[in-house]
C-alpha cells in the first residue's frame, strides 16, 4: 500500500463514521448524548467532519488536491435537485 491508498482508505473511514454519526442522530436525536457519549450527536457529527477535513488536506500535502476538483456550480445544482425531491416527498406526505 502506498501513502495514497492508505489515505484513501482514511477517507473512507472517516466517511463511514459520518455515515455513522447522521445514523445516531436519526435514531436518537440530534442533540441526544447517548450513555457512551461524552458529546451529543451534532457535535460529534462536527468532529468527524473535522477528521474528514484533515485527511482532505493530507491528501492535498501528498499531491492529491481534491479541491481543484470541486465545482460550485455542481454544488447548487445539488442543492436544487435536494430541494426539488423534498417538495415531492412534501407532497407525498412523508415529509412535514
């Protein structure tokens, strides 16, 4: 394995544990400090994506700039596309 697998493989620990964190919060409550827990599931969430942003930028230090390839456009088109299927689902009734 050569550095950039291994922080790849980072990456996609540190997704899976955001993954983790949003699942938390959807069973128990956003705010919810769980008996293990020392922080409740929003800061928590902060945290990881902390994590994620540091291997982000080990991955630029080692060559691999994630950022160039990212584009504001694609973003907001997103954003409205999110935004268009929660107006269905709204309508749908499973949304309130």
């Amino acid at each position: 394995m050569n550095i950039t697998e291994y922080l790849l493989t980072c990456l996609n620990e540190e997704c899976l544990e955001i993954a983790k964190n949003v699942t938390k919060s959807l069973r128990f409550g956003i705010l919810d400090i769980g008996p293990k827990n020392k922080v409740c599931n929003l800061e928590a969430l902060g945290q990881e994506l902390d994590d994620l942003e540091g291997v982000l930028e080990l991955l630029a230090d080692s060559g691999i700039n994630i950022e160039k390839y990212r584009n504001r456009d694609q973003i907001e088109a997103k954003k409205l596309k999110v935004k268009k299927y929660m107006e269905y689902s709204k309508k749908q009734g499973l949304l309130t």
